[in-house]
C-alpha cells in the first residue's frame, strides 16, 4: 500500500476567515460594552474590574485581526499573535491572584475545597506564565524576521 500523501497546510478561506472573524469582533464587543457601560450592568454582576473584562473583550478583536490579516503578512501576525499571548497572561494572572474563592468550582474529587482552590489557582498562574512566554517568543520571532523587499 502506498504511503498517506503529505498533509496540506490550510489556512481556510478568506470567506471563511471573515465569518469568523465578523463573529470574534461581535463576542469581543459585548464584554468591551459591558466594560465601558456603553452595555448596562446590573449592579454585582461584574466580577472582575471592568479593565480585565475589557481585556477579556480585546481577545477576540486580537483574534479577528489575525484572521483578517491573512497568512502573507507574518510580522503583524506575530505581533497581533503576541498581543493575544500577552492578554491571556494578564486575565489569566489576574484569575489566579485575585480571583473569588466562590468562583472556583468543581474540581478534584476527595480533594477539599481549599486544595481544589489552590489548584485552580495554580492552573491559571502556570497558564499565564506559559502566555507570557509564548508572548515573549512570538514578539522575538516578529522582530527577527526579515522585512519584506519591495
């Protein structure tokens, strides 16, 4: 038996990207609304500074930036890929110091609710720290690439 073709790279359709991409500036609006009191809020809903929701909304407009970059532009990607990186390190340092108690949920079984709370807390910090480097990482590639002649 012949061995499996390579697999294609696919990058989606531009069509494709831009649905997408319509959709990450329509989520992302709604916290940034919410953040900025141009959305009401009831009052007590809110459980993060309106700053980390704000962030939380910047994500997906991140997101739909990239997408509607394309593939050909690999600076910027890298740059808006290290913003992304950046800002998840930020939400998810905050989540792990200064998150409610009341917030972490569920968890391990025959674990207290003290360890599963330390747990969790651990899980975001090492997650932010891994944003952080992966934001370092892809800032770093983006100043090292060539620029493009022409």
């Amino acid at each position: 038996m012949p061995p499996d073709p390579p697999l294609k790279h696919s990058t989606g359709t531009a069509n494709g990207n831009r649905i997408v991409a319509a959709l990450c500036i329509v989520l992302g609006a709604i916290p940034m609304g919410l953040a900025t009191g141009i959305f009401p809020a009831r009052p007590g809903s809110l459980h993060a500074p309106r700053t980390i929701i704000f962030l939380a909304g910047l994500l997906f407009w991140l997101a739909a930036a990239s997408l509607l970059i394309g593939s050909n532009r690999a600076r910027l990607n890298h740059l808006f890929g290290a913003g992304l990186m950046a800002v998840f390190a930020i939400v998810g340092g905050w989540v792990s110091v200064f998150g409610f108690d009341s917030a972490f949920t569920g968890g391990m079984p025959f674990v207290s609710a003290a360890a599963n709370e330390w747990i969790a807390r651990a899980m975001f910090g090492g997650g932010a720290i891994l944003c952080a480097a992966l934001s370092a990482y892809a800032f770093v590639k983006a100043l090292s690439l060539e620029k493009p002649s022409g």
